[in-house]
C-alpha cells in the first residue's frame, strides 16, 4: 500500500463512487453532510443546494473559507423513457468529438443503465449538449448520468477516477476539516461546497449575490486544474496566481506563498509550485468579481474533463497521490498561519529572504 492511501483513502473513495452531474449533486451532498453529522461539525444548504460547512463556529475566526464545487461534467435526463432511446443535456466543457458512440452510465432508482451516445447537438446559448442514447433499461426524467468510467483507483502513484474535477478538491477540504476535527486545532474554518460550477458556476454567484459568506473572509477556491508543460503532476501542490479570466488578490497570493515556503523548510516531503493555470475559469474569478479577497490552490489533473488527447477518446481523469498530500499539508498550514486581526497597513517585507514574515493580513 502506497504512502499516500492513509489517512484519507476512505474519505476519497467515499465521496468518488457517488454519481455527480451539474444540478444533480444529490448523492455527493449527502455524502458530504453524513462527513460532518458524524464529526459534530455545523452544516447547511441553501435554496441553491450549496452547503456551508463551519468547523468551530464560537472559536476564534482564521477568516478563512475553503470552496470548492461538488459537480463534474455529466448527464441530465430529459423526459422518461421505458423503450430503446432516451434524451438527455449534457453540462460541461467536452468536445462534440469526445461522444461518438461513447459508453454512459445512467443511476436510475432501479440501478444502473448502461447506454452508449448516438447523436449529439450542441446548445451554445445555454451551455449544453442535448444528446440522444440508447439504453438498455428504463430511465426517468432527472435521472443523472457519467461516463462510464471506473470510479475510484489507484494507477502507478496516482489516484484515478471518473471525477476527480472537483470531487478531489471536495474530499481534500474534507480532509482538512478532519484534520482539525482530530487534532482539536481552536480556529474556526469554513468550507463551502456548490453546485453546478460546470454549467455556469451558479453555485458560486448563488453565494455571492445572497451574501452567504461574510465580505470580512478570504475565499480559497480549489481545484483540479488541467496539467500545464509548466505544471506537471507530481511537481507538487499549486498556488494558483490567476485562471483564463482573471488573477487573484496578490496579497492572498502572498500569504500563500509565505505559509508554503516556512512550511517547505519545516518538511522536506512537502512541495509546491506557484503557476498561472489558465486552462479554464474557475469559481475564484467569481469571488473576485464580487469583491472578496481570494486565492485559488489547485492539483495538476490529467485528462481534464475525461479528455484523453493521447487516445482521443473518453478517460478516466487522475491527479498525484503526492500532490493531494501536499495540497492537505497546505490548506492545515494556511489556517495555522491565517491572521486573526484585520491590519490597515499594507505588509512589510522582512530580512528573511522569500517571506513577508507576520506583518500580512488581508
């Protein structure tokens, strides 16, 4: 058993065997409030179906807010269909030449529907594909459907799945929360989990727009970000300097920066790289644009949205097993290091070389 499956292989494997599509959540959302009923942690969902989970709510505030979007590119069933064909929308960035004939899974209630892509039509105006299948038993409208797509493995040091965009980045603020949770750390820390993020990232704006996390906390968008020729797989975790659309607050970056160098010198397993991964939007932008203070950590992902450019063909998605580690290592030493007073100041640069020391705050 390699290194990395312990402490967090339940975690992982629990959260990626449940299906996932834009606005079909359900089964990760239950996934995730069982995690924290089980560990006393306080959590809620919104009329959009995000939850809001807050580790330590009268302890003192890390101002800190871990985001991440429990979605992956997926299928919605359309109308019910008891014969040989069904439709379906597809949310998500794929390719009209990734679905030839590709195999789906459809969860209906009475188990899962193996079917297979017969046409597709893309719908530019709302972000989505509508695509005709044939099956092999009966499906209902709201039904939701993945790739068929082993679910959960390992494969040469790294983690393999049908969805690790962004269930990993779901199950490392799991692992965080759990961290805290065992080691009793006194710094209260929330985490919030949205939905539909590949269809538009409207569980990101529902926060926003609604005011659900106070103007006062430092969003943390997380991710799998699509491997880079600049950030390749088990180069460590990265802190994300921007995405295609927008680049993060730079004094968030800093204080990334700083907590990852001192904690690079206190373990000589961990690693790091600070990179533009502009391969996509993610829900940091959002954050921004509304006016939070926020930064954005991410994992290098292979295969991004299940695209194999090697094959051409549908795959399985992967990430580091090493880089997750790193990525649990970080989220744990930011909410250790993270200010609990707003300065006005701007921060100082220090004597030691690469740090601003303890003078930053946001």
């Amino acid at each position: 058993m390699t290194r990395y499956r312990q402490p967090y292989h339940d975690i992982l494997r629990d959260l990626l065997i449940c299906p996932t599509a834009p606005f079909g959540e359900q089964h990760v959302r239950r996934c995730i409030e069982q995690f924290c009923d089980k560990r006393g942690i306080s959590i809620k969902r919104d009329a959009m179906g995000n939850l809001i989970a807050v580790y330590g709510r009268s302890l003192t505030d890390s101002r800190l807010a871990f985001c991440a979007h429990m979605d992956h590119p997926g299928f919605i069933i359309t109308a019910n269909s008891s014969g040989k064909t069904a439709r379906a929308v597809f949310y998500g960035g794929v390719d009209k030449s990734y679905f030839n004939n590709a195999p789906v899974r459809i969860f209906a209630d009475a188990g899962p529907v193996r079917a297979r892509i017969l046409s597709v039509r893309t719908d530019k105006s709302l972000r989505r594909k509508h695509v005709r299948l044939s099956i092999n038993a009966p499906v209902r409208r709201g039904d939701i459907g993945m790739w068929d797509l082993p679910a959960f493995g390992y494969r040469r040091g790294r983690m393999i799945s049908r969805a690790c965009d962004d269930l990993v980045g779901c199950g490392a603020i799991l692992a965080l929360l759990d961290e805290l949770h065992r080691r009793r750390i006194r710094r209260k820390v929330t985490a919030c989990f949205t939905v539909a993020e590949e269809a538009g990232l409207h569980g990101a704006k529902h926060l926003c727009v609604n005011g659900v996390v106070p103007k006062k906390t430092c969003i943390l968008s997380i991710e799998t970000s699509s491997v880079l020729p600049t950030a390749k797989m088990g180069n460590g975790v990265v802190i994300r300097v921007g995405d295609r659309t927008s680049v993060f607050d730079p004094k968030v970056t800093a204080f990334l920066l700083d907590v990852a160098t001192k904690q690079q010198a206190n373990d000589k397993t961990f690693r790091f790289q600070r990179k533009l991964m502009d391969a996509g939007t993610c829900e940091g932008t959002v954050f921004s644009r509304f006016g939070y203070r926020c930064g954005a950590i991410c994992i290098p992902l292979g295969n991004y949205h299940n695209r194999s450019t090697r094959t051409g063909r549908i795959g399985t998605e992967s990430v580091n097993g090493e880089d997750f580690l790193n990525m649990v290592k970080l989220f744990l030493a930011c909410v250790k290091s993270a200010p609990v007073k707003v300065q006005s100041t701007p921060p100082r640069l220090t004597s030691q070389k690469g740090s601003l020391g303890e003078r930053f705050y946001w």
